[in-house]
C-alpha cells in the first residue's frame, strides 16, 4: 500500500491541529536535528531511524511509538525532501487502524506558510 494518496496539505492540517483534533509527529533525523531551528509546535518526535528499519514488523514499531489516541488524526513529517519516513510511518499507522497522514512538503512547506513554529530543542 503506496502512503502517497494519505497526503495532507499544510492548511488542512494547520486547521485540524488548532482544531485539538490531531497529533503531529516529528521524523527528524537527529544527524541534522541541531541544524533545525524550529519545529511545529507540540509535535512528538519519533526516531527516522526505527521507522525506517524494514526489519521491524509493523505492529512491532507502533507498539514501541509514545501512545497514539485513536480518534484524533495522525499527521507525521519530515525534514527530507523525499519524506521516506513520514510515508512508511503513515503507511505503518494506517495498517493498525490508525487515521494517519503525511505532510506534504514535510517541514519546509510548513515554514514557507508562514505557520506557527516552536524551537526545537536539538538546535
């Protein structure tokens, strides 16, 4: 199942997080961590790395995710321009029954809207 079609765009998802109706996650990777400046705020980060380790079943790595609520939307993004972890992670999350999307445009397109940004800690 390609993750592509669960795409969201950076106002809709703007509008649901303000809504209280959805939970951000945060990929990204802790090799540039320091360099990212901001995040978007009240997001949760989840190691690129675990998602991204095909040799980890799916139920394994949402068991291993901080606890996720079912009635709220999942938006999770990258900072990479190919949001290869974002798109396994939305696809992982929707397997388990999750409502689950990917950013699109990651980080970037947040920040290029002018949305609400935070300090990221790592920086």
């Amino acid at each position: 199942m390609d993750a592509r079609p669960y795409r969201i765009d950076p106002d809709t998802a703007k509008q649901s997080i303000e809504a209280g109706t959805a939970v951000v996650i945060d990929l990204t990777s802790p090799l540039i961590g320091s360099a990212v400046k901001g995040r978007i705020p009240g997001a949760v980060w989840v190691s690129p790395k675990e998602v991204l380790d095909r040799n980890r079943h799916s139920a394994d790595l949402v068991k291993d995710l901080p606890e996720l609520p079912r009635d709220k939307t999942i938006i999770a993004y990258c900072t990479c321009p190919d949001e290869e972890a974002s798109a396994r992670l939305t696809r992982v999350l929707r397997q388990e029954g999750y409502d689950a999307w990917m950013l699109v445009g990651g980080l970037p397109a947040w920040r290029a809207a002018g949305y609400p940004m935070e300090p990221n800690l790592a920086a």
